[in-house]
C-alpha cells in the first residue's frame, strides 16, 4: 500500500497501489510503513530542481502517479513518499546535463526518513549558448485513455530539464484560441523553461486514406493570428486531412507551410519513414484491411524539395526506441544534402501525454546555438538555419573557427580548425563509446573510445577544396538508444549555386463542359497559404490552349466571361503524379530516381479546365474537383 502525502488539487491523479496486496491495505497503519522525505537541489545553487523521481520498493515495484508516466514520477524538487519498510533504491535524474544520483536506503517502519540529494550539472550548455527543446509533443494525441493537465506537462517539461517546450493540439480547452492557450501557459512557465503551444501541421492523409499519408510535420514560432485577425489554428487544420476525413477537401503539405512560413514560424518534417502493418478501415468509406501498410511517412517530402524546398528541415530522429526508421531518416538527410539542399537536422519526442507510457518529452530533444538571448523567435530562426544538434542522451558540440553548424565556409586551400567536444548522458552509466566525422554523409575519421568515456574532446585540421558537407555523430553506452548528430556545416567551391526550385509546365485546356467547345480566357496563378489564397500572375489562354510555366506550389484559377471560375492544382489534380507520390514506399524516398522522375513528370502536366455556363445562383461559392472554395468571387 502507497499513499501520497500532498496533491496537486489542480491535477489529482490516482497513486498506483502495487506494493501490498489488497487484503493489507485496509489493516496497514503508518507504524506499518515507512515514510520518505526528500529534497533534490541543483548542486552549485542551492536552489529546488524539478526531476524524475524511480523509487523502487523492497518488493521491487516502482512508485508512480499516473498511467501516463510509468518509470517513476516527477516532482517540483521536494517529494514525501510512504513505501513498506526494507531495503528502496532511489535515483533521481533531471534531463541529460545533470549527473543522475542512486541510493539505497533501508528504511524502518514507522520511520520518517529524510534525505537531500544534489545533482551536479555535467556541462551548462545554456551557458555557451545552446538550449534544448522539444516540439512534437501532444497534450492530447487522441486516445485519451489517460487524463492529462497543462501542470502536469509542465512539470515534465521542467524535470527533463527542457528550455522550452511547444505543446500540440489537442490541448485540454473546449475553445483552443491563442490568446487562451498563452494565457495558460504562460504562468506555467518558468525563467529556465518556457511552455508554448503549436500544431503537427500538416498531418495530412491524403483523402483521409492512412496508408496514403502524405506526411507529418511540427511549426515553430508560429503567430496565432493573421494580419487580419483570423485564428491560425483552424486554418492548419482546416489544411490536413485526418484519418478517415475522406470527404474533406485536399490540400498539399506545401500550401499549410506557406501559412506556417507566413506567420513567422518554421516547418520540419517529423518521422519521415514511420510505416507498419495492421489492420485499417471501417470509417469514412473505407473496408477494414486486415493487413495494410499504415503510414506516417513524408511521401510529399521529394515533391516539397523539388519545387522549393518548401520546409526547413526534418527529424533526422524521432523516438528514441525506431532504430530503422532513424537510421533511414538519417540517411534521408544525407541524401537531400548531398544534392545541393540545406535542411536542417531536428528531433522531437511525439510525446503523447494521453497515451499509457507516453507522456515523455524530449527523448529525443534538439539544441539549438543561438548568437544572443533566448527567445522563441531567435530559436526559430536559428533552428531553420541548422545551427543544432539532436541527441537521445549525449551532449555533443561541433564547431569550425568558433562557429556552430549551418556555418558555411569556402572551399580552397584554407586550413580550418574543427572542435568536437562530447560528453555521455548524465543517465548513462558507462559513457561515451564512439564519435565519428562524416563528410558528405560518409565517416571520414571514427574515434572508438575503450574504455568509454565521460567526456571527450578534439581538434581536427581541416582542408577542403571541393564543395562538401560535414557532420559529427557520437554514441554512448547503449548505441541503439543514445546517439547524437550535429547539423551541417557547409563548404562552397567558388561560383556554387544551391538548387533552383522545379517550375512545372502545364499544358492548359479551357473547354465548354457541355459541348466541348474550346474557349478563351484567363488562368490565374493562386498560392495557397493554408486555406487562403494569394492571386498572382496571369497567363492568357487562346483559342482553349496554353503551356505555362508555373511555381510548382500555386493552383491554376480559370476565368472566362459567362463561365464559372473554376480552380485545379497542378499536383492534386494530375492523377499520375498523385498516384505516383501516394504509392512511394522507404526505399523509394531513400533513391534519387524518384525524384528525378518526379521532376520528369513536372515538366509535362497537363489540366483540363471543363468550365459550367453561369449559372442563376450567380454570386455563390463553388467547390472545384480538389475541393478548393472559391469564395466570396462573384460571377
């Protein structure tokens, strides 16, 4: 029998009683337990850490508060616990930069024990200018088999030592507007953690079809409201497709990562090659498959390259434990890299507080250099611009000359002097085992440290005369779950350009509906940022034909007088080229032929336009094949 000596009546949770069975729990007294006391402070100041609590008993069970959470429990830095009496180990742990304590304690019944524990801070990366954060993490994911509050993530926020924490919809709020949800959060944030909120957005399945994802993505530092006032959030989400939202009109990725880019935030895709197998079906049209490939791979990913890129970067980990699905999205990076494109390398947690076990942030987490002051601004800025590493536990900084990753330097005769310091996890026991350059995504020199190491450093001369990339790995005691990797460092050969962005040429058709006769008119190019739209260029049709060249994010709007309007997307009205991307397995977004079969299949698009005569309900909305609302136009 366990009982919990205070409550947050803010967010009552039930202790898991798990120690006596339940015929003692009605006859145990407090002469019959033990009680523990313990205070955990940071070690130079004094001051109370929040931390992760493992208090096992003396019948080997685990104190916890919550299904959410099943290692242990956090706490605000002081903690009373009544376990049975015997032999209890206790350790306490807070992030990676603070050395994890053990004890064992043999307490007594009836006995109030209380204990101080301080937890020294391995290396202060906040210090030098690096500050860690997660951005994928869900308060509510949608299994809401677990009750969750906003004080109980912040407090794990606080206890994996996280400098910030964007929190994902769904949240606890029958109403989730901005203005609400940083009217929560911010109170709950502390000098040394700062909690906001964002989207996975786009989460789109295409037409609701889970084994036709078109990818996940997380924002960053997005404004909640629009110029004109709108709410942000219902934007993103009108954008993406759920599972099963079969009938809901279709977006690409790349039209909610204009709105995200538009309201000063940044877009990264998130487990790029997450796929598996089971059973799917029996809602929104769709038969139950027993056996289908589930999906949550960026199969829009060589589409968004090709035509921009139209993202900043992508989680090169996701999850500490999807060792295949990591190793490929490293080697996804590598790839786009070794093309010409500068994407940043992230890593986030998908936490998912509603989950049982899920409710873990920041494992894995990303560190992002920053020149200046924190702010969710400059974090957003810094992170498009690749300054950061990723890590599931070690500490791992890299620079050339003083400069962090995303530094770009000429290539040439020049000598510069790269700088590798690492340190294990202040959870792993062992330390670090292996660190390794890589340039162009192939090891260039490799380390191997027997015995392992706490910390480790280096210097490196390098000579570049070609233009390359660089990146730094390290791994420590247990290599399948405690890797880190730098983002890019740059060198330019002179005249070096990057990739020019894919403009598609379309083959236009502007033709009667009914009669099929040809017809003359105007095709508008319209962006889409999210659902709102941006006119732009005109291109004039004669005689029902044209070939335009277009930006490959941009719809097609066509007009002629007596005519309806009617909108097509280059992409989601090319049946070919859906199917194409729709289809794309792991390997196929690994091999860069498919991209240059998508950029093949760009360069000859064709859309027909079947227009309707106007008609007597003149000045309504009218929804194209893709589903995108022409609104408010008169006719």
């Amino acid at each position: 029998m366990r009982t919990k000596a205070a409550v947050n009546t803010k967010c009552a949770r039930a202790v898991i009683l798990l120690a006596f069975p339940l015929a003692a729990f009605s006859t145990a007294t407090s002469a019959d337990l033990a009680t523990l006391h313990c205070e955990v402070v940071d070690a130079e100041t004094g001051q109370l850490l929040p931390c992760t609590v493992e208090l096992t008993d003396v019948t080997g069970q685990r104190v916890t508060h919550g299904a959410g959470y099943r290692q242990g429990f956090r706490c605000a830095g002081e903690f009373t616990e009544t376990v049975p009496p015997g032999n209890t180990t206790l350790r306490v742990r807070r992030g990676f930069e603070y050395r994890a304590e053990q004890r064992t304690l043999d307490l007594h019944a009836g006995e109030t024990r209380d204990l101080r524990i301080a937890l020294e801070r391995i290396v202060d990366l906040r210090s030098r200018g690096w500050f860690s954060g997660d951005s994928h993490a869900h308060m509510i994911h949608g299994e809401r088999t677990v009750p969750v509050c906003f004080e109980e993530v912040a407090l794990a926020a606080g206890a994996e030592d996280l400098h910030y924490l964007s929190l994902s919809h769904a949240w606890q709020l029958a109403d989730p507007t901005p203005e609400a949800l940083d009217g929560i959060l911010q109170p709950l944030s502390r000098p040394d953690c700062q909690l906001t909120w964002n989207l996975e957005a786009p989460k789109n399945y295409h037409l609701g079809d889970a084994g036709r994802c078109l990818g996940h993505c997380w924002g960053l530092g997005v404004r909640g409201r629009t110029i004109d006032g709108a709410n942000v959030i219902p934007l993103l989400l009108d954008a993406s497709a759920a599972d099963y939202e079969s009938t809901k009109p279709p977006y690409a990725n790349f039209e909610s990562h204009r709105l995200i880019h538009e309201q000063g935030g940044a877009v990264f895709y998130t487990h790029p090659l997450r796929w598996w197998t089971g059973s799917w079906g029996g809602h929104g049209g769709y038969p139950v498959r027993e056996q289908m490939r589930i999906s949550n791979m960026a199969v829009e990913l060589p589409l968004d390259v090709l035509v921009g890129p139209t993202f900043d970067g992508l989680d090169v980990i996701t999850g500490a434990g999807e060792h295949a699905a990591n190793a490929k999205a490293f080697q996804l990076w590598c790839l786009l890299l070794n093309h010409g494109y500068r994407l940043a390398a992230t890593g986030s947690s998908d936490a998912c507080f509603d989950r049982p076990g899920g409710a873990v942030p920041g494992v894995p987490r990303v560190y992002t250099h920053l020149d200046g002051d924190f702010s969710l601004a400059e974090v957003t800025r810094a992170t498009a611009g690749g300054h950061t590493f990723v890590t599931t536990g070690p500490l791992l900084l890299a620079s050339i000359n003083g400069s962090p990753p995303g530094t770009s330097f000429p290539a040439g005769a020049a000598v510069q002097q790269l700088s590798i310091e690492a340190w294990a996890s202040g959870t792993d026991s062992r330390g670090l085992t292996r660190v390794e350059l890589l340039r162009n995504g192939i090891p260039e020199h490799t380390f191997r440290l027997d015995p392992p190491q706490p910390s480790w450093r280096t210097n490196l001369m390098l000579r570049e005369s070609e233009t390359a990339w660089y990146c730094v790995r390290a791994w420590g005691g247990e290599e399948r779950t405690q890797q880190a990797i730098t983002g890019a460092f740059w060198f330019e050969s002179a005249g070096h350009q990057p990739p020019e962005p894919v403009q598609p040429q379309v083959e236009i058709t502007l033709v009667d509906a009914t009669t099929g006769k040809p017809l003359a008119g105007t095709v508008t190019e319209v962006a889409l940022a999210g659902p709102l739209r941006r006119p732009g260029r005109q291109h004039q049709v004669h005689a029902g034909k044209a070939t335009c060249t277009v930006p490959g994010t941009v719809r097609l709007r066509a007009e002629v007088p007596g005519y309806e309007p009617m909108t097509l997307s280059p992409f989601l009205d090319s049946p070919q080229l859906v199917e194409l991307i729709t289809g794309l397995d792991d390997q196929a977004l690994l091999d860069w032929t498919t991209y240059e079969r998508l950029r093949a299949m760009l360069g000859e698009l064709q859309l027909t336009f079947r227009l309707q005569r106007r008609s007597e309900s003149r000045g309504q909305s009218r929804v194209s094949r893709t589903g995108s609302v022409e609104r408010g136009e008169k006719a």
